[in-house]
C-alpha cells in the first residue's frame, strides 16, 4: 500500500455561489484521475448530490459521491465526516483526489481542524481550500458589510460582534481559503468586480489568489495540487469562532415544500422570484416535474435571482414530484411561503 496521503480539496462558500457546479466542471476534466465527493446539506433533501450524481462521469461514479445531509460537517465530524472519509480511503480503488463540498453555512475551519484526527492525520491531507464567492450578491451588500464601518462600529460597542452572522459566516470562509473564486463575474461590470476583489482582499490578510470565474470553471490542474496542508497551518486562518468550543445553526433555518406536476414552468419560477422577495428567503433549490417532459426541471435560486435547467431523465420507476429546499433565516413564514409557492 502507498503511505502517501489522500489529498483532499474542501470547496466552501455561501449559499448559491456556485459550488456545486465547480465541482461538476472538475468531474467532468478529471483527464482520468479517480475522484470522490462528500457532499454536505443543509436540510433534510439532497439536491447537490443528486446533481453530481447525474453527470455520468466514469472517473466519479454515483457509488464515489457521499451525500451527508441535515447536518454541518463541521459540527458532526466524529458522527458523520471521519467515517465517510475513512470508507472512501479504505476501498481498495481508493480515490487518488478527494472533494468536499460543505454546506454553504459551514465553518471551514472546524473542519480543516478534523484532519488531525488519529484516525486520518496519516492518510489525507488537505491539499487546499477553495472559497467560492458569489459576486454580484457579494456587490449587492448581501452577506458583507462595510468592513471599516463594521470595525468602527464594533470598537465602540462590543455586543456587535455577532449582529450579522451572514457576515461571519462568509469572512470565515474567506479567512480560511488558500484560493477564492470570484464566481458569476460574467455578471458584474469591470469597475463592480474591481470593488468586489477589493473587498474581498480587505478581509483576507494574508496573500491569496483570487481569480474571476464564470460557472465555476477553474481548469482542475488550477485548483487541485496546491499542496497546503492546511491542518499544519490552522494559525494563519483566523475565525470569528475561534474561542468557541462549539457553534451552532440557530439562525437559520430549512424546509422542503412539495408541489405538483406543472405544465407552465416558467409560471412556477416566476412565483418562486415573489416569494423569495417578499420572505427574504436567501436560498431555494430543487427539481419540478414538466408535464410532457421525460427530464426534470433543475431549479436553483439565490434571493431572487432564479435559474433553470432540464438536468436528466426521470429514471425508470422513479416518482415525478416536485420538490423544493428553502432556507432562509430563523422565523421564516413557513405556511405563508408554502401557500404562496402553491398558488
């Protein structure tokens, strides 16, 4: 057996930036190389690894993907990741190159910190960790403040510090990558992207490649090999939750709404974009079942920013339903949003 460590990438970014569709673009030029995905949900459905399960790659078959839903990897470390990393590397086709997409509300830290384990400290390393950043949300305000009026405001009253836990969660994602992506950068003008990198940087204070994606399309020799080892190198990655021996989810939350089959489903997306404004909901994603159409409808939002595509054929014997994941903050109106979506 080789004594070399399994190099693993933990992909990390908020809600809709665009995670899952990078680690699609790298399943799909693997150039050969066996990969596996452990990919984490928040909420009771998987739909990011119902995705990846779909792409019928040979190098990443559907038995390689690891969903672990309903939970934060880093908060169910002993209970859920250790074990599923440990029955990937034990398979006697080990995976040379191990991906982990966490929940888009996951602290990436924490679990960095989980591969100095004894029971995986000498078989994978975290070969890097990639943050993947959704730009035009990121332009709009919505999950950072200023950070300079953020810093005056906190020196003088310390009971701000955990005022915006949006803000924290995306800074510690930042703080702790080795490589931000700047996704969707298609979709913001030069100056928009300028501000948006500048900014990036000022919360970011060690030196850190950025680079402008469109899709999440980073060539994979890019993005796997950057040899970080970043659980030898935690000090350098700061986190709001450092002095915490544990955090919690308390401020979010997630529920799965069902609806039938539609013959109009442009309709449907457009009551989405409704009531994700008018419930500031910050995350709806699923599958709608077309009336006449042997494939189902991908649907995937980000606030109310909304898109769709037909993604794979309805397998034999599977049920046509129609569900959709919303998370949003704690309080949500959850009979207001489902009434409103089943309008």
């Amino acid at each position: 057996m080789s004594l070399r460590k399994v190099p693993c990438t933990i992909v990390t970014g908020f809600l809709g930036a665009g995670k899952t569709s990078l680690l699609r673009h790298v399943l799909q030029n693997a150039d050969g190389r066996r990969l596996a995905v452990i990919v984490n949900e928040f909420g009771d459905v998987g739909i990011d690894g119902e995705i990846l399960k779909g792409c019928g790659i040979a190098s990443c078959p559907e038995e390689n993907v690891v969903e672990l839903a309903n939970g934060c990897l880093c908060c169910t470390v002993a209970d859920d990741f250790v074990p599923a990393l440990e029955s990937l590397i034990g398979r006697p086709d080990a995976p040379e190159h191990i991906l982990i997409e966490t929940s888009g509300l996951a602290l990436p830290k924490p679990l960095v910190k989980a591969f100095n384990w004894p029971a995986i400290a000498s078989r994978v390393t975290v070969d890097g960790v990639v943050a993947v950043v959704d730009g035009p949300a990121v332009a709009a305000g919505r999950f950072a403040d200023d950070p300079e009026a953020l810093a005056a405001q906190r020196a003088e009253d310390a009971s701000l510090d955990h005022d915006n836990p949006l803000e924290e969660v995306y800074e510690d994602q930042l703080l702790c990558a080795d490589m931000i992506l700047l996704n969707k950068a298609d979709l913001l003008d030069e100056a928009t992207l300028d501000t948006v990198e500048r900014d990036i940087r000022a919360v970011v204070p060690r030196a850190v490649k950025v680079l402008a994606t469109r899709n999440g399309a980073v060539e994979p020799r890019i993005l796997l090999g950057l040899g970080a080892a970043a659980e030898a190198d935690l000090e350098a990655r700061p986190s709001h939750h450092d002095d915490e021996e544990e955090h919690d989810h308390d401020d979010f939350e997630s529920f799965v709404v069902e609806l039938p089959e539609t013959a109009d489903p442009e309709a449907v997306v457009a009551r989405l974009r409704r009531t994700a404004e008018a419930h500031d909901i910050l995350r709806m994603k699923g599958f709608l079942a077309v009336a006449g159409k042997p494939m189902r409808l991908l649907v995937q939002g980000v606030g109310a920013r909304f898109q769709q595509q037909f993604d794979r054929a309805w397998a034999a014997g599977e049920a046509r339903r129609s569900r959709l994941v919303v998370i949003g903050r704690s309080g949500l109106d959850r009979a207001a949003i489902a009434a409103a979506l089943a309008t």
